[in-house]
C-alpha cells in the first residue's frame, strides 16, 4: 500500500473507531506476494464437514497444493444481507446455521482468527458500494464446514464477505472484479454454493446411488461448467436466461451467487479446472473450480 492509500483509509477512521491501530498499521504494511488462486466450492451437505468422502479429500487436497495465504475471504450462500458486510472481529464465532442433524455435527468449532486489518482492506477495495464492517455474524457452515478440510488445523484467518440479496447478478460480479486484487496480497478467495441446488427436488430414494442427477440437473450443471471453462462469464450472469434446466437447477440466486464472485476475480489468462464434479440426491452439483 502507497502513502496515498494509507492516506485514504486513515480518512474512514471515524467510522471504523473500534478498530484499533495495530490494524491500521497491518493495511498500510500490507505486502504483495504471489497471486493465490480463487476457488468455488461446491459444499452440499453439512455432514460433509465430519464425513471423510470424495468430496471431503478433494478439499483437503487443495490445502496440500497452496501456499498457507495471509487470510481466506469466503462469500458464502448462507450469509445473505441488504448491503454488502465483511466480517471484522477478531475471533469470529462458528455459527451452526441447520437443524436436524447428528449432535456431533453441532459439537465442531472451527476457531480460526478473524482479521480487522483484513476486513479494513477489504473495505477498501472496493468502490461501487459501501461496504460494512460486521462483528456479529462470524463463520457460517458454508464457510467453516469446507475450509476446516483445507485448513485443519484453523490457522489461517478467515473473513466472510456477505451476499447483497437485494442486488442483480452483474452487481456481484463486479465486485468480484474489485476484491479480486487481494489474490495479490495472499488472499484466497472462496465462494461456497452449488451451481445445482434445488433441495425441493431432492430424491431421497436415489441416497445410495452415486451421481444419481435428474436429467435437468445433469444438463445444467454440464451446460454451466462448459462456461465456466470456456470463460462464458456474460452468459453465466444472465444465467436466469438459460433455460428451464438452469432454472431449476438455481430456483434461488443463494446458492449460485457465489460463483460470480469466483469467476469475477480472473484474469484473460487464466484458467478454470473442475474438481469434486458429481451431482448427489438428484439436485445437488458438487462441482467445484479452482481459478489459476
């Protein structure tokens, strides 16, 4: 960060006062290190964060392939918010945001640090809104039931970037565009969704069939991951003009918003790989892509 950035942030004091300036500090003294990829997860079921399956392993093989970043920043499905926040506590809480599910589900912490400094950077970068600096919400399990597989041991700062519901896709991929300048700064950006969700659908009766997909889910997440690849980002925006199988596939924009932001954060050159690519309980895509 320049004088002049420092500069900058030092002007939004007012309004960050319970940030102290040991995170002021850390933004000025920010560095630049080697672009960190970006990864959209496709996270399914929260069982998946104490199953050891397919999916779990493909997580756990990102963490064994990365530099260790200087914080991972997840936009999760499961944080929706009119305005766009960032988490900025330092040590951010493990929310169990479901029901119904094994007491030893509900009995794992994930207590990894927030980071003020983070938060503040992030803020930052990004110029088309406002964004919040949040201290209630901490880690849903669309960010903590997929990042303690890539990080065990929870020792890397994590900071959730809400999803705007009031806001039309193109808002969120172009926001993407603006974080997407903290891959520079050893940030690993995670979106965390499924590009097929539709749990109304679900087929309860296919559970021990593997990759059992609905044929429209079959189509869409094919249809979608052919753009993904080919960096068809226009189309994949406009997704909600995609079809019937697309429409199906995403009834509500939760669960697929946060690929936009994966996906708005590349650069012309690079590429999209595909991982963890089943379809589960008829209409649920764990495709998954790594940006780098």
């Amino acid at each position: 960060m320049n004088r002049k950035e420092f500069l900058k942030a030092m002007a939004i004091l007012p309004a960050t006062m319970n940030m102290d300036i040991k995170a002021l500090n850390e933004l000025a003294n920010a560095p630049k290190t080697e672009r960190m990829p970006a990864f959209f997860l496709g996270h399914g079921s929260p069982m998946n964060a104490i199953e050891d399956n397919e999916f779990s392993r493909g997580w756990k093989k990102i963490g064994q392939d990365l530099p260790k970043p200087r914080a991972i920043l997840c936009v999760s499905a499961h944080w929706e918010t009119r305005g766009t926040f960032v988490t900025a506590m330092p040590k951010p809480k493990t929310i169990h945001d479901f029901g119904g599910f094994p007491q030893a589900l509900f009995d794992v912490q994930y207590p990894a640090p927030g980071s003020p400094s983070i938060a503040l950077e992030t803020k930052q970068a990004i110029h088309t809104t406002e964004v919040g600096l949040d201290e209630q919400w901490g880690l849903d399990h669309g960010a903590w039931s997929v990042i303690k597989h890539i990080y065990p041991k929870a020792d890397v700062p994590v900071l959730q970037l809400s999803l705007d519901y009031t806001k039309a896709p193109q808002y969120h991929y172009d926001l993407a565009k603006e974080i997407a300048k903290l891959r520079d700064k050893g940030v690993l950006i995670v979106g965390s969704g499924n590009i097929v969700h539709n749990l109304r659908r679900l087929a309860w009766d296919k559970a021990r069939l593997p990759e059992y997909g609905y044929d429209w889910a079959l189509e869409a997440n094919e249809m979608l991951k052919k753009m993904a690849v080919n960096q068809d980002h226009k189309s994949l925006i406009n997704y909600q003009s995609l079809g019937s199988a697309v429409q199906l596939a995403a009834p509500s924009p939760d669960h697929y918003l946060p690929l936009l932001y994966t996906l708005g954060t590349q650069q012309a050159q690079e590429q999209a790989s595909v991982f963890n690519d089943k379809t589960v309980l008829g209409a649920i895509s764990m495709t998954s892509f790594k940006i780098s």
